[in-house]
C-alpha cells in the first residue's frame, strides 16, 4: 500500500527484447521468434534466464497490484500467494532414487502413500484390476539406503521393500484411481474403467494378510471410464470425474445399518472430465474438461457454480486440455498439469496466472501428472519420455531431472512430512526417491 519507498529500476531495450525473446520461445511462435532475433540480433540462450516466463511474470506483478490498489481482489490474499511463490524453502525434496521394484505382472496406474499405526503403507491400483495395500519395511527410516534401484522381482513375496497385507476382489476393468477416506484410514475408495466406483473397508493391516476382500459398498456411478473418485474431506461423500462427459456428489446415507450413499448431484459437460481435485479446507471442488477453456470451480456448500478462464487473454480459444490439478499445501495455488507441454500455476479461484513452467513433455494422448511436494517449494511433474521433472517455486527453474523409469510415469504420490517420492509407470516399476544432497561441481 506505500509505494513511495520503492525504487524506480529502468529497463534497457536489450533486456525488454530478452524478455520477448524468451516469450516467444516458450510460446512456440517460431516464425516471429526468427525475425525478432534477426532484426534485434539477441538470440535465446537458455541460461541467461534466472526464470522461466520472465515476461509474464512481470505482467502479473503489475497486473496484481493494480488489482491490490483497485480493491478488487483481497489484499491478504495476494500478500500470502506472492510470499509462497517468492519466499525461499530449505532447498530439501526427493531427488535420488533409492528403490525400484515389480510387484505386479500388470502397470500400477494409482498409487497413494498412508501412515497407519506406526507403519508405512503404499496402496496401489491398475491394470491388474485390484487394490492392493503394501507395508513398506524400513526403507523411509534408514538414511543409509544404496542407491541400487536394480531390483526387478515380480513377486512381492520375494520382495526387499514392501509386504503385501491386504488385496480386492477384481473389478471388471482397470483401476483408475484410488483414494484413502480421510476420516477412517482402512477405507479405501477406487473407480475403475467398468464404470464402477467400489469402496472397500479393512479389517486391519498389521494382523495376518487379507485376500479377496469384497466391497462394502458399490455402484455403478458412470457409464464410461471413471477417472477418479476422491473422498470428501469429513468422509460424508465422495465425488466422480468420467469420461462419459460428467461428474456426480454422493452422500453417505447415515440412517442404513450398511455402508450406502445417494446421488445427490450431477454435472454434465461438452466433453471428458479430465481433472478433479477438491480444495484442502474441502469446501470447492474443481473440474477440468477436455475442450473447455474455463475450469469449474464448485461450491460443495451451496452447489454453485464458478467458471474461471483459463486463457490470459481471456478469450475463448481452447488450445489445452487442463489433464491434472493439485492445489498447493496452503490452497492459495493451483496446478495445471496440461497436454501441451506446459505446467501452469494459477491463483485459486482467481483467472491470474502467476507462472509457465516448461520442460516436460505431452501430448493430446498422454496422461500426465503434476503435484507439489509437502513443503510447496517445489513442483513435480512428469514427461513423456519417461523422466520427472522438479521445479522450485521460487526460481522456476528445472532443479532436478529423475531417471528410473522405462515407460510413461503414471502416478505420484508424496509423503506428507519427509521428503520421499513414490512413482508408479507402465514399466510395471514402483519407485522410490529420497532426498540426498548433490555434490557440489569443482
């Protein structure tokens, strides 16, 4: 609010035709990039950038504080988002790779990281049709794991790192996605490609192994792929993402004596439901549909619905599917994880993009996936050449490249308070990457 104190910094020419060059670049306009540097005679080089989307960046500064100076957006707000993009971390996220191993014959599409009684669990779902629920033996309380990352066993039984506890019934398709209930640890929900959503509630998982475990709940939800399923933050509910151009609310009917819930809510869309993901305070849900420029931001209170452009410009132009979404731990930020090689940032519930981040790479037919680690300094995301690109938040560049998988990474889960990483691909892989300090180059 006192703008008197701060100095006025001039930009030359040469640095404002840098920022244009690096725009272009990052934009792919090729052509204009071409003539730019022909005319201008500064050509892009890579590592005189401190950041990516330079341009932008400044862009929405301005933009940001004309808005702050208009009371148009909350002045709070805007101080806690500009200080989680641009205050510094402790420099600490999983970057080595310390286990990969086979536990199935079939890819792991989801996997989902739980701390349950003193123990470390990974619950996973595939192309195997079940879920399946792993003890992981030590290997995130030792500090002094080999980087072997060779294993290659395909039968759990014979397994270094995991345990196998618990495993379902098959569904009658691929599961998609699975989700842990917030409120009660044993009670895992999974949708799958058959259109169904099933829930299934343990008994235990530190007593003798539980096999073929029936649902205790299930429905046939959609009558396509159901992409994700994911608990409401009380466990009262749960909502739906499909394929077959819609999303559903179901509420957990209190009065029956067996687990049951009732549609309550449907949205319909244009096109597949690519993207869900719900608020951390667990008041909004958010959809993203493929040939959709707006994303779909839901009250889960009232039921309305908030339609936010994603475009800058705020045209109409779909020129991305919005794939993935993750808000970031606080909820100020959300990530879009995109199928045009590109990972926005954008303020929750606001249309202002903070940042591009570049550096992976996919396409209309890839399923990519971008998160956060637990201290929201840094940005996880993976490529279709089989690598996981890390960014930090506050430079926005690149920090990390992760090798260890021989096929397209499919999921990503982080521990919630150590800086551990579980990946899954369709190399039939589960791997693990811990933090480990990089040697400093002479």
């Amino acid at each position: 609010k006192n703008l008197t104190n701060i100095p006025l910094l001039i930009m030359d020419n040469k640095s404002i035709v840098k920022l244009l060059v690096q725009y272009l670049k990052e934009q792919g306009f090729s052509k204009s990039l071409k003539s730019l540097e022909e005319e201008s005679g500064v050509k892009f080089v890579d590592q005189i950038y401190e950041k990516s989307s330079e341009l932008q960046n400044i862009i929405n500064d301005y933009h940001s504080m004309k808005l702050a100076l208009d009371n148009t957006i909350d002045d709070e707000s805007l101080i806690t988002t500009d200080l989680e993009m641009k205050t510094e971390g402790d420099g600490i996220v999983a970057n080595t790779l310390i286990s990969s191993e086979s536990l199935t014959s079939l890819p792991t599409i989801s996997i989902k990281y739980l701390r349950y009684e003193d123990n470390d669990y990974i619950i996973t779902g595939g192309a195997y049709k079940q879920v399946n629920v792993y003890r992981i033996n030590n290997k995130l309380n030792n500090d002094d794991n080999n980087e072997s990352g060779n294993n290659n066993n395909n039968n759990n039984d014979e397994s270094e790192t995991y345990d196998l506890v618990a495993s379902t019934t098959s569904h009658d398709g691929a599961i998609l996605s699975i989700d842990i209930n917030p409120t009660n640890p044993l009670q895992i929900i999974a949708s799958s490609m058959d259109g169904y959503v099933k829930i299934y509630t343990f008994e235990s998982f530190s007593s003798s192994v539980q096999t073929n475990v029936i649902p205790s709940y299930s429905v046939l939800a959609h009558e396509k792929y159901v992409i994700h399923a994911r608990w409401l933050l009380d466990g009262s509910g749960f909502v739906t993402a499909s394929y077959d151009h819609s999303s559903c609310l179901y509420i957990k009917n209190n009065n029956e004596e067996e687990l049951s819930f009732k549609l309550k809510k449907t949205w319909n869309y244009g096109g597949n439901v690519e993207s869900l993901e719900l608020t951390p305070d667990g008041n909004t849900l958010i959809l993203g549909v493929r040939q959709d420029n707006y994303l779909n931001y839901i009250d889960l209170l009232t039921l309305d619905v908030k339609r936010i452009n994603m475009n800058k410009l705020g045209d109409d132009h779909v020129s991305f599917t919005p794939m993935h979404l993750k808000c970031s731990p606080s909820g100020n930020l959300l990530l879009i994880q995109t199928d045009k090689d590109r990972i926005m940032i954008m303020r929750t519930q606001t249309p202002i993009i903070l940042s591009n981040l570049y550096g992976t790479k996919s396409d209309v037919y890839s399923v990519p996936k971008a998160i956060w680690d637990n201290s929201g300094k840094f940005i996880i995301g993976t490529s279709q050449d089989y690598s996981i690109k890390i960014w930090n938040v506050v430079t926005q560049k690149a920090d990390y490249t992760l090798l260890g998988h021989k096929g397209v990474v499919r999921d990503l889960a982080y521990h919630p308070t150590k800086p551990y990483l579980f990946t899954t691909s369709f190399d039939k892989k589960i791997n693990i990457y811990t933090f480990k300090a990089q040697e400093e180059e002479e």
